[in-house]
C-alpha cells in the first residue's frame, strides 16, 4: 500500500499532483512567505499551504529544525472524513482547499509548548522513515489523532491571512448533497433552503465558491472514493448511488477524474 503521506526534514520539490503542505517548527526559528505574506515561524507552529499556492520560500535560522508532510489532496479528504465538516478554522481551511475555488493561501496554528503535538510530528515523521509492515495504516491513523488533537486543543491559536468563507449554511448544504440521490436540480436546492429558484445558482457559488455542477461533481466523488475503500459494494451499485444511470459513464468520469478505474482505486485503497 502506498503511502498518502510523504515526510521530510527538509522541503520537497513542488508536487505534480494536488497536494496540501504542513509545516512543523520542530526548533528554533524560520520565516516563511507565501505570495506577499511573510509568516515568521517558532518552535511549535503548525504551517498549512494550500495545494495551490505553489509559490512560496522558507528560510530557517542556523541549527533550526523543521519537518514538511506533503499531503495527498483526495487521501486526505478519504481519511479525514466527518471531521472534515467540524465548525472550526483548521477544518474550513482544508475543506477550501479540497473543494472550493476561493480558499486562503494559508493557515497557521501555534502550538507553542504542546508536548502532545510534538510527540505526534515525530511519531508520524519516525514511522515513515521506518517504512515497517502497514506504516501507511499507522500514518494514516497518527495523521487522523493529529490533526484531532489540533482541534481540540489549539482553534483558539490559529492565524489566518483571510476568514474562512465557507459557511456554515455552506456545510449544511455539502452535507445535504452527499446525503442526497445526486439528481437534484436548483429548483430542489431553492425549495430545501427556502430561497427563490432564480437566486439558487448564485446562493450555491456565494456559500460554497463553487458553481452548482462542480460541486455535485465533488460530492460524487467524493461519496464514490469513500464507498470504493470502505464498503464491498459493486461498481455498478456505487454508479447508481452517486446518480449515474450507466456504470460505463461513471466508470468513465472516474478515470478522468482519478487516472485509475473504480476497480482499480478499490484495490489500491482498501
């Protein structure tokens, strides 16, 4: 099983596929800039760049210690899961950052001091050096503790460059969509929240930075991955449950969007 967590103590090249990138100041001091943001970094702090923000420089102070987690964009969105529909700023961040198209270049948690997050960055940077029998399985899990503890502990320490745009209005509509047969049109959005038909289409893009038809995609999929690597269901069940009413065309759409087939995503990721 291959890994969806690649950990480094010194910064990788910039990925060929959508990536999150996290940063931990394991000790001392850096400076970071993210486009025209400089974002200094002391022991402690947690550094999250979206996948798209490519465009970034780290500079650390002489004997300062850092490790980078390079983050596959769908594994994430796969392991974390419910936790990604949680109302606080770490969770709106990645959440932007998987599915919308207006999300913030970064997002910083201070930790300054927290033993348990510490142990957590170095447990999960030890196991994959290791690469012993099922280390994916256990970054998998030590990832998910993370970014748990992270939550609990520390929303009260983030800094952000902008709020968070997503709603809470945006969630419940996310989770009403993946909930849903994934035939719904606009009228139904309009009748579920009580807004008027013709204002549907810009309620959808003001609450969630997406258009209509590119967020019933992200809900496919994003029902689809999850059922392929939990459940024995067939491909043919999955295509009908996420709204196709050919398994071809939904085997189709997901090679495009995944380069694999269903089958193959399948066994990959159970």
């Amino acid at each position: 099983m291959e890994s969806f967590l690649e950990i480094s103590d010194e910064c990788l090249e910039e990925p060929d596929r959508p990536c999150l990138k996290l940063f931990y100041m394991l000790e001392g001091n850096a400076l970071a800039k993210v486009y025209e943001n400089p974002i200094p970094l002391q022991a402690g702090d947690v550094l999250l760049v979206s996948s798209r923000k490519n465009v970034h420089t780290l500079e650390k102070e002489a004997g300062s210690k850092l490790l980078f987690l390079l983050l596959d964009e769908r594994k994430t969105e796969e392991f974390l899961g419910p936790l990604l529909f949680t109302q606080n700023a770490l969770t709106r961040f990645l959440f932007q950052g998987i599915y919308g198209d207006d999300f913030q270049d970064f997002c910083l948690v201070r930790t300054r001091g927290d033993e348990l997050i510490r142990r957590l960055f170095l447990e999960l940077w030890e196991e994959s050096k290791r690469q012993e029998e099922f280390f994916a399985f256990a970054l998998q899990h030590r990832f998910i503790l993370l970014m748990t503890e992270l939550i609990r502990r520390h929303m009260s320490h983030v800094v952000q460059d902008v709020p968070a745009s997503l709603t809470a209005e945006g969630y419940e509509l996310y989770n009403y969509i993946t909930k849903s047969d994934f035939r719904l049109t606009l009228d139904d959005i309009a009748e579920r929240f009580y807004i008027a038909p013709s204002y549907a289409s810009r309620y959808v893009k003001k609450l969630t930075g997406m258009p209509f038809s590119t967020l019933m995609k992200s809900c496919r999929f994003y029902v689809a991955t999850l059922m392929l690597s939990t459940t024995n269901k067939s491909i043919s069940a999955i295509s009908e449950q996420v709204g196709y009413d050919n398994p071809e065309n939904f085997i189709r759409a997901f090679k495009k969007e995944y380069r694999v087939t269903p089958t193959q995503y399948r066994l990959q990721n159970q």
